[in-house]
C-alpha cells in the first residue's frame, strides 16, 4: 500500500524528451490508469516509477521517501508487462516463485545442486512453495503449475503473470497494456477480473492502457497524457463530461466527440456554422471549437442546422447517424437510441443540441468556460435548440 | 556509490578484453600486410618489426603476378561461384515452392528426403561423385567443379520455409490472374524471396570460393585453378622461400570476400550463419 | 512490386487459364512433379545415390581405373580396424574436436556475452572476430605457416623477445596437431560468436525487466536467471555444428602438415583423401568415410535427442 507522488518528472531519450514535466499524486489504494494515444510517454512514465528507467529530472516519492537511486528490486513494485514476461525455461510454479526466491534464498541457496545443501533451505522452500499455491488457487491456475508458459493461452499465460506479482505482495502493481494481447472478449472479461482483485487486494493499482474504454470502466481516477505532458486528471465521469482540453475531449469516447467550428462573438455569445447558439462566455472575442457528444446531437427536435446524411452504423441496441453538413469537414455523428427511427441515407434532417451539451475550447485548445445565455439579456437572439 | 564506480569499471573491463581478443583475431591479417610489405631481406631477418624500413607491397603483387596468372584465377572463382549460385536457384526455388504451398502425393516423403540430405558432410559422398564424374568423362574441367553442388537441398529447405510465410492468398491471386505455376516461382515467388535468397547467395559463394577440398580432388590442369587451390599451389612452388609475393598473392586471394564483407557485414553475417537454423 | 507488374501482364489470360485451379487437383500435381523433377533427380545423383554408394564401395576391393572388382565383405574394415595410421588418424581427430569445440565455443559464448553486455562499438568488434570466417582458410593457414616459422616467424620472435623457447611448431611431432588446433580456434570462434549473438538478442527486453522488477538485483543474478537458460538451445547447436565441422578438418592439415611429421597430425578426412584419392583405393577410402559419417550421424542423434527439450518463448 503507498501513495506515489509523481514531483515535475522529466526523461529524455537522445535528446527526444518524452515527459515533459509530469506531476501526479496517486492516492493510496486507488486505481489509476494513464490513458493516452501510443507514443505519449504513458509507458516510460511507468518504467520510471518501477525504476527501470532512471529519469532525467524530477522526484518520484513513495509513502513520503525519495525512490531516487533505489532499485526497482527495492522499491517493492510489481509489474505486469504486456508481453506477460514469463521466463520460458521455468515452470509456470517457478515463474511465480521468482520474487520469493530472490528475496529469500542467498545467491548460494539458489544454485542448481549446491544450493539444496544449505541449510534453512528447506524450510524456505515449504513457505515459498505455500505462498505460491495460495496464489494459484486465488487465480484459479493450480492445475497449470507444472507446466512451461509456452504451453499456456493467451489469458492463462495473463494470470501467470498477474500471479508473480501479487506473490510477493508488493507495495503497489503497475500494468503496461496488459490485455492488448487478448481478443476482444477475453479482454472484456479480463477487465472485470482485474477490477475484482483491486477489490480485493485494495492496493494501489496503476493502469497503463492505450484504451480508453478500459480506463473507463475501470478506474476509479484517469489521467490521460499527451505529447509527454498530463493534461487532466479526474474521474471517468469528470473526464468524459467536462474535459480540460480539446485533445482529452476528443480522445475519450467512442464514437468520437463532433467538433464544430465556431466563434466567439463581441458581444460573448458563441456561433457556429451561422447560427448563434444560447451559449455564452467570458472568453475574449475569436475563433474557437464547440464541441458536442453524439448523444447530445437531437436527431428528432426540429434543430436549426441542417444536412444529408451519408452513413448509417446500427448496432441493434443503438444506431450513430452520420450527418454531412456544409461548413463541416468530417460529418457530424449523432446517437439514435431507438433504431426503429433510423432516417435513410441520402435524407436530408435537421439537427440541434442544447446550450448545456456545448463544451467549447479556444484556439489553444483549452477550454473555456460557457453559460446559458438567457433570453432576455439578449434580445433578437437567434435561438437554437 | 559501488555502482557509480561499477559504471565505469565494467565498460573499461569489457573493452580491454574484446581488444586483447580482437587483436589476436587481427594478428595474422596484419602480420600477412607487414611481410607482403617488405622486401625479402626483411622477412629473412630475425629481429622482428611491424613497419617495413622499405616499402614493397607493389613489388611484391608485382611478382606475384608475374609468378601466377592471378587475374585467371580470380576469374575462375567468379565463373564457377557464380554458375553454382545460379544453378541452384534454379533447381531449389521450383521445389521450395512446390513443397511449400502445392499439394502432391509424395510431398512429405520428399521434404523428408531433403532434410535428411542436409544432414550428409560433402566430404561423405566425394568417392562415388568422384567416380561418377570419372564415367561422364568430365574430371577437370568446369563442370566437375560445379555440377556436384547444383542441388543445394539446404537451399530447397531455407526457401521452402521462408515461402512458408508468404500468405496462400498472393498465389492465389496470381493464380486467378491466370500466372501458371512455373510463373508463380518466378515472378511471385522470387520477388517476395529476394531477401532470403541474397542471404543464401552470400552463404553459397562464399562457401564455394573458399572450398579446397572438391576442387583440389578434381582439378588437374592450372588453368581452371578456383583461388584456394592456385594459393596452396604458389606456396608449394615457392617451397618456403619467397615470403613477400606468396603474402601478396594470399591478399589478393582473400581481398575480394573480405572487401565485400566490409562493405555489407550484416548482410554477410546473416548469410553466413544460415546454417544456424538447420 | 514486380508481382502487381506480373499479374497486370497476365490479366488477358485469366479466362483461358483458369480451368486448372478449380477443376481439381490433378494439373496442379503435374506441375508440382514437374517443378520438383530436376531437384529430386539431382538429389539422387549427387546426394542418395553417392552415399549408398559409398557404403557400397567400402564392401569392394574397387580401385579407380581398376577393369572389375569384387565384394570382400569386411575386409576393408578388417585392415582399417588392423592399421595403426587408422587409430592414430581417429585419436588425432578426436583430439582435434575435444580441443577446438570447447575452446571456440567457450571463446565465442565470451565474446558474445561481452560484446552484449555493453553498447559501445558493437559491431566493429563483431566484424573484427568475424573476420577470420570470411577469409579463405587455405590463404590464412599458409600466412600461419610463415607466422609459426621456426626462424622468422612472428611466434617465435615474440617468444625469443620474452625469453623463452620458440618451437618448429608445425615440424615437430609434439607441436604440429596442437597449432592446427589454434588456427580451427581461431577460425571457429567468430562464427560462433554470431550465433551466440543471435540468441542473445533473441531474448525478449522485458525479461530483464521483469528480472529486475523481481529481485535480481546483481548482473550475475539476472544472468542466470535470463541469459544462460535461454539461448540452451543456441548452446547445444552450437557445440554439435563446432564438432561436425571439426570432424571435417582438412585444409590445415593437407597444405601444412600433410598428416605429419610421423602421422602426428594425421585425420580422418586427410586419410580418406589420402586413400581415395592420392593411392585411388576407392573402396578402403570408403571404407572410411563410413566411419567418419557414423561419427557425424552419432553427433546428429545426440543432439536431437538432447533438443527435446525446447525452450518455448512466451
């Protein structure tokens, strides 16, 4: 159990920096996943904390003490790697072993032959070898032990792994990707599965993932990264409704968020594609993005924006209608829960959203903060819903 | 602060050693320079120095040259390489295809033949070759040298698995398009093989430049002479007495492969340790 | 891209071609047999046929040029196991491989380790060591023949300079065998050494990883954690390929020593030639390729039954 505080960390590869000055408080016992596009910096950051990789700059502290020059051994991590990492000479019982034996057994007690003959070895051996069962038969892998990682699934070779870590009862288990070898329905399992040992283990779990939908479902906090730097952290409900930045808005969630073009006028009102919205801001006058959800697009309401529709994804429980509109790049993209009321493509619609579904962001890509115009403030308004 | 010191020790330590054994490696490359640089009085000297006092490479390939028809020889290695490189492509990639994607009754009992045959040393069957190409009445010439190493079934086995990977459908493909399947080898399958047929190029000339043992058994007449047997035959002639041109002859000799090598190491190291995977 | 040039040619013959591949199997075997023929036929002449025939020879009295000849059953054998020159050539062939295998594989198993453990210019030691595979064997046993001459050579000058008593080294029968040894030492090892270096990098990173992670904290510890049991495999192919190509050893020994001085570098393969090819008694010559090829099939079974045992990379 600890809390890993994260203070102004950089690492740069031959030059390339790839964190740019990340600081991250993790809560003792909370799930976190980093959550971000590949080639973000996710995955190093996690090699830092394990201490396989030496930062450039910044601290990393756990439970208040400085990790700085302390062995990844050290630091009581353990690691699930996407690869799984399993010694493929030993026995699924000897991979789980490892960590034990290391920290118990002396470099002499663990030779081959030789190291039989030391004394207290014995009795080590027995403890070890019930640890390691109590942990087979937690991950349900006890009729496995004997064999060699090679002869495993996907998802078996995946508990193996998650087995050598827990053994050893680490301090904290870090993840990196560790379902994105599995297929779709395994995975879907595997995600519940390991929100269910967090339940149970009740340790710090931090959760590197290039999926949003597993940050999603299963964390208790997300931090998504960018381009070497955390742009927000929050709940999943937090990121997903009220995201900071433009790149976080539009990497969470799926179908992706619509972005529309849009301005802000003198007087603070927003407009998009002509028509000026029930929405308001104090940001300065420019140009800005105003962005909606595909389930906040209404598809029935008779909205002021109109356009043909160019392609239809039902799924049987729900349908997105893709919208071309003139003045859009990219079709806007609206949820249809009721299926039955698909319109055909090539038809023309309408369609609006109200003021409150509006996330807008500046030209940075920062968001900016927006409000329900009233009515009465502005007359002559031009009303969309 | 064990580790600080640990991080330069262990680096230093590394280098020392790999120079000791690099320069053993190099030692008699560098000592085959010095003494096909120096003059005769030089080499017939006891006292031991690396820089000649007076400089005589040229002189030395000059009589070297002179001594052998060198550039024969040479030319010898390239046509009997070369004809031995062809001419197992084009015996090995039609059966690597036909054993890796065609289905024919005896396929297996082949593919076994060949990975059996990969098993059998040359120097096993050179007595009944021998007197085979004895009856063909062509003992020294050419074709003795090449015809023994047309079938290379370890070529046939390193194609048929690299042809293994390429995915059913590309022949299918071509096969829709109307492509026979003798086409297939060659204008599907060789193409997506180029890779993996340098590296076997490489593996084969290599080999076959280098050999001593097929061409000094079936070789009689000097001037079909491949590179290793005209080296042995210069220092028989010399008896031991003309050091500088004999060092001369011997760079000359191995100056191509290892010219070659250089330029494209990793190419030639691939090549060569394709027998690693036997 | 020249197979999208390929079947943009062959477009036009689609409609007449297309009856072979899906009107069953039998055109498409015919091509098959046809495309295997010439390979399959060369197989036989060169390959099958020669080593039945090689067995068969060492059961006849035939020599080259010889009118007829007859079967003798094992009296080629007989003689063989009967000749001292044979038992001498057999023990200095063994001592050759028990020699030269252990230390090129021990030498390019070291090598590969050290080269690996660091980033520094990696690959120009890799050619370096790799160097002496590429040459031409025959020219660099004759620049070792001048660097072991007794007067001028570079050993004995550096031996004199220390001191000590240099050797006739490839003269002497207490010597001779032992400096072909050092030049199949020196050969061998650079090869071995990149098949070392091929199993090396073939062990994924995140098992050092998770090595560390685990608690090895020491090199040692991580190495026999990680390194040494999984190239095994790696190892054991390495020791039967050094064995099979020592048991071949011959170019050294034919320009250096031709077998002497007194047979004391006499080997197999040099006997058989020797035999076969310098006397053209064919059927005694065969006789002993038999027992060389027994020695490489011993070799091949012992490491296939050893190979079983197969790492399996998760």
């Amino acid at each position: 159990m600890a809390e890993i505080e994260v203070r102004g960390l950089r690492k740069a590869f031959d030059g390339t920096e790839v964190l740019k000055g990340v600081d991250l408080t993790i809560e003792n016992g909370e799930f976190i996943s980093l959550v971000g596009p590949s080639g973000c910096g996710k995955s190093t950051l996690l090699r830092v904390i394990a201490g396989l990789e030496p930062q450039s700059s910044g601290e990393i502290r756990i439970d208040g003490i400085s990790a700085d020059g302390v062995r990844s051994s050290a630091r009581n991590l353990a690691m699930v790697f996407q690869s799984y990492a399993l010694y493929p000479h030993l026995s699924v019982f000897d991979n789980i072993a490892v960590p034990l034996r290391m920290k118990r057994l002396s470099a002499l007690a663990r030779l081959p032959i030789l190291g039989r003959l030391m004394p207290g070895r014995q009795r080590t051996e027995r403890g070890i070898r019930a640890e390691v069962e109590r942990v087979a038969d937690q991950l349900e892998i006890s009729p496995l032990l004997k064999r060699k990682p090679g002869q495993l699934s996907g998802g078996q070779r995946q508990r193996v792994a998650v087995g050598r870590a827990i053994v050893r009862q680490p301090r904290a288990f870090l993840f990196d990707e560790p379902l994105s070898n599995l297929d779709a329905k395994l995975r879907v399992h595997m995600r519940a599965e390991i929100a269910q040992l967090h339940r149970q283990l009740k340790t710090t779990f931090i959760y590197v993932t290039h999926d949003q939908a597993e940050a999603m479902t299963m964390s208790g906090r997300i931090a998504v990264m960018i381009g070497g730097e955390l742009i927000q952290v929050g709940t999943p409900s937090a990121i997903y409704e009220d995201p900071r930045d433009i790149r976080v808005a539009e990497f969470i969630g799926t179908p992706k968020i619509n972005a529309f073009p849009g301005r802000i006028r003198g007087d603070g009102r927003l407009e998009v594609l002509g028509h000026v919205l029930h929405a308001a801001t104090p940001a300065p006058a420019g140009e800005c993005r105003v962005c909606v959800r595909p389930e906040r697009i209404d598809l029935t309401g008779s909205g002021v924006f109109s356009g043909t529709v160019v392609h239809l994804e039902n799924l049987g429980s729900e349908a997105f209608v893709h919208v071309a509109s003139e003045g859009m790049s990219a079709p806007v993209v609206a949820r249809v829960n009721d299926p039955s009321l698909l319109p055909t493509i090539g038809a023309s619609v309408g369609y609006g959203f109200v003021p409150d579904a509006v996330r807008a962001f500046d030209g940075d890509g920062k968001r900016i903060a927006t409000e329900i115009a009233s009515r009465v403030e502005r007359p002559r308004g031009m009303a969309v819903v | 602060m064990t580790t600080r010191i640990h991080t330069y020790l262990w680096p230093a330590t590394r280098h020392i050693l790999l120079l000791a054994g690099a320069l053993v490696m190099l030692t008699p490359f560098i000592w085959m320079l010095s003494t096909a640089s120096k003059p005769q009085t030089e080499i017939f000297s006891s006292e031991l120095h690396l820089i000649p006092h007076h400089f005589a490479l040229w002189d030395n390939l000059r009589t070297a040259f002179a001594k052998a028809n060198l550039w024969r020889y040479l030319l010898n290695g390239l046509i009997v390489t070369i004809s031995i490189f062809g001419l197992q492509v084009l015996v090995a990639l039609p059966a690597a295809y036909a054993l890796a994607k065609l289905r024919f009754l005896g396929r297996d009992v082949l593919f076994a033949l060949v990975v059996f045959c990969i098993l059998i040393p040359p120097q096993a069957t050179a007595i009944p070759v021998f007197l085979l190409l004895h009856k063909l009445g062509v003992l020294d010439t050419y074709a003795a040298l090449v015809l023994p190493f047309t079938i290379s079934v370890f070529g046939i086995f390193l194609m048929r698995q690299f042809f293994k990977t390429v995915p059913d459908d590309l022949i299918d493909a071509a096969r829709m398009d109307g492509i026979s399947e003798f086409g297939i080898v060659w204008r599907v399958m060789l193409p997506t093989a180029i890779p993996a047929v340098t590296a076997f190029g490489i593996f084969s000339v290599v080999a076959h430049w280098n050999d001593y043992f097929w061409p000094l058994i079936v070789l009689n007449s000097e001037h079909l002479q491949t590179p290793p047997l005209a080296v042995a035959q210069f220092r028989n002639n010399e008896a031991g007495t003309n050091y500088g041109p004999l060092m001369a002859a011997a760079i000359v000799i191995i100056a191509p492969l290892v010219v070659a090598f250089l330029f494209a190491q990793r190419r030639f190291i691939e090549g060569i340790t394709l027998t690693g995977i036997k | 891209m020249s197979d999208a040039v390929a079947t943009l040619q062959a477009v036009p013959a689609t409609a007449r071609n297309r009856v072979p591949v899906f009107a069953g199997s039998r055109p498409a075997a015919r091509s098959a047999y046809a495309l295997v023929a010439p390979a399959f036929i060369l197989m036989l002449m060169m390959l099958i046929g020669p080593l039945a025939g090689v067995i068969a020879l060492s059961f006849t009295d035939y020599q080259l040029g010889a009118p007829s000849f007859a079967w003798i059953g094992l009296s080629n054998y007989h003689e063989m196991f009967a000749d001292r020159v044979f038992w001498i050539s057999l023990k200095n062939t063994l001592t050759y491989v028990a020699i030269v295998v252990p230390g090129a594989v021990a030498l390019g198993l070291g090598t590969a380790l050290l080269i690996q453990s660091g980033a520094g210019l990696r690959s120009l030691y890799r050619t370096i060591y790799f160097l002496p595979v590429m040459a031409t064997l025959i020219a660099m046993a004759i620049v070792w023949e001048f660097m072991l001459h007794p007067q001028f050579g570079l050993v004995n000058g550096v031996l004199r300079a220390a001191g000590l008593q240099g050797h006739s080294w490839l003269q002497e029968r207490g010597t001779a065998l032992y400096s072909l040894c050092a030049i199949g030492v020196w050969q061998a090892t650079g090869f071995n050494m990149v098949l070392f270096l091929a199993g090396l990098v073939s062990i994924p990173k995140h098992l050092y990883d998770a090595a560390e992670i685990d608690g090895a904290e020491s090199a040692w510890s991580r190495f026999c954690l990680v390194t040494w049991p999984l190239p095994g495999p790696v190892t054991l192919f390495v020791v039967t390929i050094s064995a099979i190509r020592s048991f071949q050893v011959f170019d050294t020994v034919q320009v250096l020593t031709k077998g002497g001085p007194s047979k004391s570098s006499e080997v197999l393969i040099y006997t058989m030639y020797a035999e076969g090819f310098e006397f053209f008694r064919s059927g005694y010559g065969a006789a002993l390729t038999v027992v060389f090829l027994a020695f490489v099939l011993l070799l091949t079974l012992v490491k296939s039954a050893l190979g079983n045992r197969e790492v399996h990379y998760a």
